[in-house]
C-alpha cells in the first residue's frame, strides 16, 4: 500500500564501511566529548526549533491536530471539501511529525547515550504511533469510494489537483490495503515493529565497547567505528589487521543477540507482507515504489555476469602491495603507500563546490549556503551515531550528519551528502507536501552522481603518476563498495528472506554461514577468509530498512550515466537533471529517471557502470606495470 507521508523520515545514509572515519585530532588517543566540538562544525537544530518550549508547543499542536482529524471519519465519501480538507490536516499532521522527530531524533544522534534525548525521540515514537492510529482510517475510506465519485471530486475541486498522482498510485496497490479496523490495528502495533532497529542502534552505538588498539605511532587508542573506518586504510598492515580483528571479534561475542534482532526484524516484515497480502516480502517492499521484481533480480544476475574484474582486481591489489597472502582487511588500503591525499574539511568544501560547478550558479549558491549555515554536523565525538545521513524536513533546510576525518574518501561522503541535502532542498521547495518526498529508488542518484563529479573533476585536474594511482584506486573501491558489495548485500538479503519464508530458522550459524559463502562467491580464491569476517553482518545498519542496500547500486549505476550527461551533454541535459531534482515523488522513480536520460528497466545502466569500472581497472595496470 502506498504509505502516508512519511512520519518516520527516511536517513538517507552512506555506508559506514569505508566512508566515515576519526574527527579527533591525530593527537589525541581518546574520541572527543560533543561538548570539545567547536560550534562551527555543528548542525543548527535550532532552525527546526529554538528552544524546546517551541518544540513541546508542536507537541501539544500535533495532539489536537489528531482529534480534529477523527472527525472526519465516515464523511469523506460526502464531499470534496471534506476530503480536500482531511488531505490538507493530514499533511499539516506529517509536517509537524517530521520536524518533532527530526528534532529529537539528530539530538539522539549526536550522542547515542543522552537519557534525556533517547526519552524524547520515545516520547515522540509514541505520539507518532498514535498519528498512525488516528489517520488509518484515511485510505480505505478513499479506496471505498467508486472510480468516478473520486474523479467526479477531482473535477469538482481544484484543490484536489495535487494529490492526483497519490490517487492514482493508492488505486493501483487497492488489493494491500485493509478495512479501516485492520489498518487502525496495524498503525497501533508500529511502535513496537520499531523495536530490532531501536535494540540494534542501542547495542551498537551506545552499549557496545570496543578494546584499545594499536595506532600508526606504535602507541594505544580506543578503537570506535569511526577510527575503523581509517585504521583499516593504514599503511601499516598490523595497525590494520589488529584494527579488524578487535572490531569483529567484538561484534562476534554479541552474535547470538544481533542474530535474534535481525530474526525480529525479519519476522516483522514477513508479517507486514502476509498480512497485505504480497507473495513476498521482496515484492511488498518493492510495489510502493512501483519497481518489477526483475529489477532487483536482474541486478544480482547481471553482477554475477560481471565477477572476473572484481577477482582481477583483489589478485592486482595482493600483487600491487607485494602481499604472500590477502587478506579482507587488505583491501581498503590504497595501493599508494607514499602519497598524501590529506584533504581538511575546509579545504574540502573548496573541492566540493568546484567539483559540482557543471550543474550550474543555482545549484552551486545553494550549496554554498549549506556548507556555510548549519546544515553540516562535521565531526565524530563519543556517543554520535557512526556513518553519514542526510535529514530532509518539510519547510526546514536539510541536516547532514558526517563523522569526518581529513582523508579523500571523507571528502566523496562531504560531497555525497551534500547531494542528498540539495535533492531533498529542490523536491521541498518545488513540491507541495504530499509529493515532495522522493522514493528510495531515486535517492541514491543524486549523492552518487556528486560523487563521481567530485572524482572525475580530480581525474582531469591531477597528472602526478601517484596521486592518479591513489584517485584510480579511489574509484574502483567506490565500485567495489557501492556496486559489488552492495549486490552482495541485496543477495545476502534475498536469500535470508527466501529462508525465512520457507520456515528455515534464522541463527547466528546460518547467517555466518551464508555470510562466508557469498564473500567467497564474490571475491574468489585469491583472497583469505577470516574467521571473525563472518559476523560481519551484524554490523551493517541497512539491514533494518530491508532490500533498501540494493538501490545504492541502481543508484550508482544511473549516476553514472547522468553524471557523463551532465559533464559531456548540453545544458539541456543539465535542465533535465534539475528537473528530475524538483520532482520529488511527483511520479514512479523509473520514469523520473527515464525522463532524466536513464532507462534502469533495462541492465545497460549497470552493464555500462561495470564495463567503466574494468577500463579504469585496465588504466591502473598500466600505469602499475610503468607503461
């Protein structure tokens, strides 16, 4: 069924394998305090509300919003205005529920361990639940109606012009949608289907500890998820290796937990799919969004099709680093031990904004806004949520969370973010509520394409041999991460679903299992499997939000069309990008994007991504074997 307005917004984020990293200062050995930050490099929260006096007014305005929508209950199969008017309280309700959790929520963000934060984003979880309960009467009541009563409304009352293309959608998932009693029952249990991902974001940001681990200077520091993610590029092969092995082996004692907690979620979504009445949890999750199940499944085949550059790859890097033996953790340090690509965050924002100047002055004026009033929270500190989101909130800025620190691949999630802030800026500013959020499908295009600008604009600008090795490197990993480890996700999701619904059980073992067997399917015979790398799904965040991951990928793909569009075509090309940036969830993400110049029915975008990634790959070889 197509779902409300989201009142749960959607944290749009980068992986945190490989794009996130230490803030603190290389000096410090302990992860900073929030309260260490200097005020520059944090978000404003402000701008959502000044204070929290104006905060709980929202509060209790969203309370009374709910019992004067009750009283249109029955009514709407009555007029125009009255449907017109529901409409137009409901989103009132959705703007207001946005900014109360968005409010409370990134305050959570920035330091998982705030008694006072984790109770208001659950004082607002429960009102949010209750919002569900009072507006679920909502859509059966439409879908009662005939055909023609509805367009007979329509045509009666322009006011009703912006919710066309809801209408039409709802209609088309009518056979999902239950009587107004089962709808309410549904909304009324939603906070507790919340539960996996709440006990996952506690055990994994706020209770779980990791040991001290050895630093590039020999010495000790604590190792947290952020510092992870740039130990493991250490030249240094012992700092990388104790790094991974005290990071997994720490995920490992709490395997049998996060093993029940995925299960919970698993068992959440297969009931939500049955209970609609989908044949499967892929099809539920993919029919809101209007995307054939042959999407999905014609991704994982065509990377399959594509495996032998990902394995020439891992034999060039074990070859390349003069490794007897590779191992995972090997993969994330550049090939380039002797160049330095430190990027500052304030020199970042430099190459950001000259990176994205094809698409044009207004885009770049927004930018530039952004980068420079509060949008971005830049670094890590003790308790903050690892990775990087985006926030979009209707009628407020969009807020960018980062963990960064100082290296080229923290600079590509600066720039990734940032493309997510200015798609949510464009879709809210150009589109009335009920379409200004843009799907999942199309939310990874506009971030990866910013990405990809940011890396060819530093290919065409760099002629030193080194740092062209080390960018050159850059952009096989970003394939490697974003478009096969991705795929394998998606596939490790695929087949923990088809178990599921056949009755297997989920443990622990079998999802180690499984784990192994498709890193090994993806990567080959050349590289070493070690034992701890089998709990590494019980890392991964994404897995909360399910066949979300497989989007990255169709995202990147389509990016990299648009994003050659943009650099090689005409400034209509450009226009077609805004365009697509505007729309918002105006229309189904295939034919937005179609519209944009990309076709992702087909396999070509990817066939196409794919074939770039093994050119860039015979480039490196290259330029490696001095030729």
């Amino acid at each position: 069924m197509l779902k409300l307005p989201k009142l749960f917004p959607l944290v749009l984020s980068a992986m945190v394998f490989g794009s996130t990293g230490n803030a603190a200062p290389a000096a410090k050995s302990q992860v900073p305090e929030r309260s260490e930050i200097p005020a520059q490099y944090k978000w404003q929260l402000s701008d959502i509300y000044a204070d929290e006096t104006l905060w709980q007014n929202d509060f209790n305005k969203l309370k009374t919003a709910l019992a004067a929508i009750g009283k249109f209950k029955n009514t709407l199969n009555q007029s125009s205005e009255n449907l017109l008017a529901c409409l137009k309280l409901r989103d009132e309700i959705g703007i207001i529920s946005g900014k109360l959790y968005a409010y409370a929520r990134m305050h959570r963000d920035e330091d998982s361990g705030n008694a006072k934060y984790q109770a208001l984003t659950g004082k607002t979880e429960a009102l949010l639940a209750e919002t569900g309960t009072a507006t679920a009467y909502i859509e059966p009541e439409i879908l009662a109606l005939p055909e023609q009563q509805l367009k007979t409304f329509s045509a009666q009352n322009a006011g009703l012009n912006d919710y066309q293309f809801y209408f039409a959608n709802l209609l088309r998932q009518k056979q999902h949608v239950l009587t107004p009693a089962e709808e309410e029952i549904l909304s009324r249990i939603s906070e507790v289907t919340q539960a996996p991902e709440n006990i996952f974001q506690m055990l994994a940001y706020a209770d779980m500890k990791f040991p001290q681990t050895i630093a590039e200077d020999g010495g000790q520091i604590q190792l947290s998820e952020g510092r992870y993610n740039a130990l493991i590029r250490s030249a240094d092969r012992n700092v990388r290796r104790q790094a991974f092995t005290n990071l997994f082996n720490t995920y490992r004692s709490y395997r049998n937990t996060y093993a029940a907690t995925l299960n919970a979620s698993v068992k959440k979504n297969l009931f939500y799919a049955k209970t609609r009445k989908y044949q499967s949890t892929l099809e539920s999750a993919l029919k809101s969004d209007n995307v054939p199940i042959e999407v999905y499944t014609n991704l994982i085949s065509t990377v399959h099709n594509n495996l032998k550059p990902l394995q020439r790859y891992v034999a060039l890097k074990k070859k390349a680093l003069n490794l007897p033996e590779i191992h995972m953790y090997d993969l994330y340090t550049p090939l380039v031990q002797d160049v330095s690509m430190n990027i500052p965050y304030e020199e970042a924002l430099i190459l950001v904004k000259d990176s994205l100047k094809p698409l044009g002055p207004e885009y770049g004026e927004i930018l530039a806004k952004g980068l420079s009033s509060g949008w971005v929270d830049v670094y890590e500190n003790r308790g903050k949520r690892t990775g990087a989101y985006c926030w979009g909130t209707h009628t407020v800025h969009p807020f960018v969370l980062l963990n960064y620190n100082d290296r080229y691949d923290a600079a590509s999630t600066l720039t990734h973010e940032m493309g997510h802030a200015l798609h949510s800026y464009y879709s809210h500013t150009s589109q009335p509520y009920v379409t200004a959020s843009y799907t999942i499908f199309s939310a990874e295009v506009a971030s990866t394409t910013n990405e990809i600008l940011l890396l060819d604009y530093m290919l065409n600008k760099i002629t030193d041999k080194q740092q062209r090795l080390y960018l050159l490197n850059q952009y096989l990993e970003q394939i490697r991460t974003t478009v096969y480890r991705q795929t394998m996700f998606a596939e490790f999701e695929l087949r923990l679903y088809e178990a599921a619904e056949q009755g297997e059980t989920i443990t622990a073992d079998m999802l180690d299992a499984l784990w192994r067997e498709l890193n090994v399917k993806y990567y080959g015979s050349d590289i070493v499997y070690d034992t701890e790398l089998n709990a590494e799904w019980a890392r991964i965040p994404h897995f909360y939000s399910h066949f979300y991951v497989y989007q990255y990928v169709t995202g990147y793909s389509a990016a990299t069309a648009l994003a050659d569009k943009i650099q090689h075509g005409g400034p209509d090309d450009r226009e077609r990008y805004l365009t697509f940036l505007k729309s918002g969830g105006s229309d189904y993400s295939l034919n937005l994007l179609k519209a944009a110049g990309v076709d992702m029915s087909s396999p070509k975008p990817i066939e196409i991504t794919l074939a770039k990634f093994s050119a860039r790959l015979a480039e490196l070889e290259k330029l490696l074997n001095g030729s």
